[in-house]
C-alpha cells in the first residue's frame, strides 16, 4: 500500500484483472435476493442466455461461482477418464498450469513444447493426431490467447486440423483472457469445451467462471469416469432449465454480469474487437520506437489484449515495474515463470479508452527513463499518431 494518499486514479494495466467499470460495480452493490425465488430466476436465465451471446452459442453454458482455474479443472473431470491422453501446447505460463492440473487429476497429457514466442502450430496438433490410430488422445487443450506471451493462436486452424485426420478428440478452449476482447465464436469454430472467466475482457471482479459446451462434449461427460461433485455438469444444467443452481450461486456478480453483457452489447462486440486491436496496434508502435522488443514473433499473432515487452540484457523489468508503480501509480504485468524479470506485460484490455493508453504508456516511457533503461524517447508520440490517425 502506498503510504500517501494518491491524487487521480490507479493504472492498472495488468492483463487481468482489468479495471471495472463504476456501472458494473454499482450494478454489484444491491442486497442479496433468495436464490430459490421467482426474482432470482429472471436474473439467472438472464445471465445464461446473455453468455450464450457472448460466446456465439445455442447451446448451454455453465456459470461457476469460481476462478478460471477452477474451469480449467471442471472441463476435464466432466469429459475425461483415468488414463486419458490429453494433447496440451506449451505456448506459455498458463498451458503449463493447466497440464500441472491435468497431472494432479491423473490423466496423461502430452505436452508439445514451445518457445513462448509462437502460437500453436496447428500442423504440430495435425501430426500428433494422426500418429494416433487407435484413438487413444481423449482432448486437445489448448489456450486460445495466452496471457503469459501475448500471443493468440487460431482455434479455427487447430479445428481444421484435428478434422483434417479424422481424429475425435474434443476440442477445448481456455479464452479465458480473450473472451469479450476478441473474436469468438464457440459453435462456428467447433470448439467442445470453452473455458472463460469473469475479470479480463468482461471487465468483471473475480469469482466467476464460465464453460461453453457442444452435444459432443455433453455426450462425452455421460461415460466419463473420473469423479466430479461440485462440478458436474449434469445437475447444474438440470437446475438451470427454470434459471437456478444446484448450490449458492454468486448472486451480486451476476447482477454485474447482466451489466458487463449490457455494456458490451451497447457497444456492439466488433466495435469492442476493433478498439482492442487498435489499441494493441498502438501500443507495438510505442515499443518499436523505444526500440525494445515484442515477445511475440509472429506478427499476424500478436495478442489484442496484452503486450509483452522484453527487456534488454542486464535490465530487470521487476525494477522498471516498481519504478512505475512507485512514481507513477501504473501497474503492470510481470514476467511468469521462465520470463520472471526479463519481460513486463502491458495489458490493454477491458474499460480502457485511447487517452487511458495514452497515460499508460507514458508512465512505461517515463520509468523506462528513470530505471535507466537503453530506449528512445517518443514512443507515446508514435503512439498518438497512430491513434490520431485512425481514430
Ligand atoms: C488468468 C488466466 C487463467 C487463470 O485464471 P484464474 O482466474 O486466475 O484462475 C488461465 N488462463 C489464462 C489464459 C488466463 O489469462
């Protein structure tokens, strides 16, 4: 904590949790409902149908009342058996948790290992498949936009690809960071099992997680074996029919989440797409200028949503992160795992407009200075210019 008061706002440009809009956290803070009454099933079979929406489907989504790691876990106990093979791409810090929890659940994932600077080599998913004859690889798992990198791979690729040798697999999708910031389209894509959670692109506070499902992934939970309570789909979906839940729901993050949809919505999704690809676009035209360095390297994959920057050599970017939290109030990403300390991750998503960027890019230049880090000045005015000129 901050020993001053400090004057203005906090930037927090962190990918995720994003900033929450004041509509959502007012629509939050309204007295609690019953749960079993007739108020609460409008409000539930509210928030259903508004995620469908979301995620481009007709068919059910499950809200839990749980981070997103908790849907990561959820997606495979309800589809997969003891033993399973599970088809998993290292593309950066969340896959390996997501295999971690695969591990611990005692199934076999298969891990196709990445540098961190590339999306998902749908080829690479294609000859893994296909050396599979007797099919025996239960999913392929893959993250749609990893936050660790900043790099988006092409789910409607790797859907090409598994049908492109026949194989069954399920397809499962952690857009836990992309949904609501990106395009997604869960039953045009083909994708089995979406996963998404409730504070990156829908601007939400933590707490919720949501599934997408296909017929595919329902039929496949009937024979399953591994052993789920809490977060089976079954009884869940039975008691969503007429808007309720089998346990507490969390009744005042749905009241923010019918406002998040609404705010969406009013703003029309590819409106919300096209301000998030814009901002990203900004954002590399600072970089570039400082003459610092993207992690991802492969442009037509470069997250809309994060940025992640690398530090030169011999330059810690926890220190240029506390340079900027301390003299700017600006918070930014740090480097996970493998890229603790030699990248910082500038998030732009969510409730974040052209003169909000703006600000965040300039506390990044100015601690860049003050850290003593090798750049070139005049980043935020590229920056600018781009925004000016595409506004
Ligand atoms: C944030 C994030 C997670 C983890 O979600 P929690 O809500 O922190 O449990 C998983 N995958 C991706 C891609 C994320 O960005």
């Amino acid at each position: 904590m901050s020993k001053r008061h400090p004057a203005g706002r906090h930037f927090l440009q962190i990918p995720g949790p994003s900033p929450i809009p004041d509509r959502i956290l007012r629509a939050t803070n309204r007295q609690v409902i019953d749960h079993r009454g007739p108020e609460f099933a409008t409000l539930g079979l509210t928030v259903l149908a508004g995620m469908q929406r979301i995620f481009q489907t007709r068919h059910p989504v499950i809200i839990y009342p749980s981070s997103g790691t908790g849907a990561w876990e959820a997606a495979l106990v309800n589809t997969c058996s003891p033993g399973d093979r599970v088809l998993m791409v290292e593309t950066g810090h969340f896959a390996i948790l997501w295999k971690k929890i695969a591990e611990r659940l005692g199934l076999l994932p298969e891990f196709i290992p990445g540098d961190w600077r590339h999306a998902i080599d749908p080829a690479q998913i294609a000859q893994h498949l296909a050396a599979d004859s007797a099919h025996t690889i239960r999913a392929v798992a893959c993250v749609h936009n990893e936050t660790a990198t900043g790099i988006t791979s092409d789910i409607q690729a790797i859907r090409a690809a598994i049908d492109s040798v026949g194989h069954p697999a399920l397809l499962m999708v952690d857009t836990i960071s992309g949904l609501g910031a990106m395009p997604y389209q869960h039953d045009a894509w083909g994708v089995d099992v979406s996963i998404a959670g409730s504070q990156k692109g829908l601007m939400m506070p933590s707490g919720l997680s949501f599934h997408a499902l296909s017929p595919k992934a329902l039929e496949a939970s009937k024979s399953a074996r591994l052993p789920r309570g809490y977060w089976a789909w079954d009884e869940i979906l039975a008691a969503n029919v007429r808007g309720f839940w089998p346990s507490t729901p969390s009744t005042n993050l749905f009241f923010g989440l019918v406002e998040a949809i609404q705010m969406l919505e009013e703003e029309g999704l590819e409106q919300v797409f096209a301000r998030h690809v814009r901002h990203a676009a900004a954002t590399r035209a600072a970089v570039a200028r400082w003459h610092l360095e993207v992690l991802c390297q492969d442009p037509a994959c470069h997250s809309p949503v994060v940025t992640a920057v690398l530090m030169p050599e011999a330059h810690d970017a926890d220190r240029l992160r506390q340079i900027a939290l301390e003299h700017f109030d600006l918070s930014l990403g740090m480097g996970l795992s493998k890229m603790a300390g030699r990248v910082f991750r500038i998030g732009h998503l969510g409730d974040i407009n052209d003169l909000t960027l703006i600000g965040a890019l300039a506390g990044v230049e100015m601690a860049l200075g003050l850290a003593g880090v090798p750049h070139e000045r005049g980043g935020v005015q590229v920056a600018m210019d781009y925004l000016r000129e595409t506004a």
